[in-house]
C-alpha cells in the first residue's frame, strides 16, 4: 500500500476522533441526572410498633434540563432480611408531625415533593419523611436508607445513605 494511503488514513481517523469527542462533550449536559448526599437521618418510634424515619440531603441537577419531581420515596435496607418501602408522610402533614413528635428535632428543610422542581445546574437541601413498620431499633441497626426520586419522563435516581 503507499504511504499517502497511510497518511490519508491517520487524518481521517484524528478527524473522526475528533468529532465524536466534540459530540460527546457537546450533549453530556443535555442528558438528565441528579446527584445527591444524604445529610441526617433521624427516627422516632411511633405507636403500633412502628418508626418515623427523617432524612435530610442535599441534591444537585448537574444537567442543563430541569429535574420536575413526579415522586419521592424511602426504602430501607436491612441486614439479612428484605428491603422496606417506606409510607411516605404528605407534604401538608409534615408540620404536624413535628409538632406532634418534638423529640424528632428541628425542621432544617423543606419537603422535596411533586410539583417541585429542581433547575439545571442548582444544588439544593430539602427533607423527605416516611413511616416505616418495624420497631425503632430495627431503624437504627439498618444497612442503609435509599431515597428514590423520579422524574415526571420517568428517569429513576437513587441516593443511599453511607454509613
């Protein structure tokens, strides 16, 4: 083969390489993602045998399309056994729940729920609150708490605690 074949091969493959990395580095910001850091988790037995469990995060839209939340829930990971989905707690109930239950603590956020809205590019802290039926110690002995949040297109991210 002669070597203007080699040569017309070497910068059409430098070419093409560097199209597919102006493509791919053009549109990473177009597809949707959310990143998050569970902060806190607090829980507090209930009556019945069951748990309350507050998480706090913090949750960061590095995509240039708006995060719009079509559902928040909790699950718990257990050592040995299944996880548990959570009950969540209604966005106009939380304050009650606060009020009711005042060894839970303060309310640093507010509820990440539907309709809400996380914009490209924004880093926010917010709460979310679920009852869970097993008794308090069975909270605090987990593997960890995951937070679900889906988006109205139906893209699923989840957070686990690190513990």
């Amino acid at each position: 083969m002669p070597k203007q074949f080699w040569a017309f091969l070497a910068v059409g493959l430098v070419v093409v390489g560097i199209a597919v990395s102006a493509i791919w580095t053009g549109t990473k910001s177009a597809h949707l993602e959310v990143t998050g850091k569970i902060l806190k988790v607090r829980s507090i037995a209930l009556e019945g045998g069951t748990s309350l469990v507050v998480i706090d995060f913090r949750i960061t839209n590095p995509s240039a399309i708006p995060f719009e939340v079509r559902e928040v829930s909790l699950s718990m990971e257990r050592f040995k056994e299944d996880p548990l989905n959570g009950t969540e707690v209604a966005r106009p109930d939380v304050d009650t729940m606060f009020q009711a239950q005042p060894l839970i603590g303060p309310k640093y956020n507010d509820v990440l729920a539907p309709p809400d809205v996380i914009p490209p590019g924004k880093t926010i802290d917010r709460m979310a609150e679920a009852s869970f039926d097993v008794p308090e110690d069975a909270v605090e002995f987990r593997k960890a708490v995951i937070l679900h949040i889906e988006d109205i297109n139906g893209a699923g991210f989840d957070i686990a605690e690190k513990k």
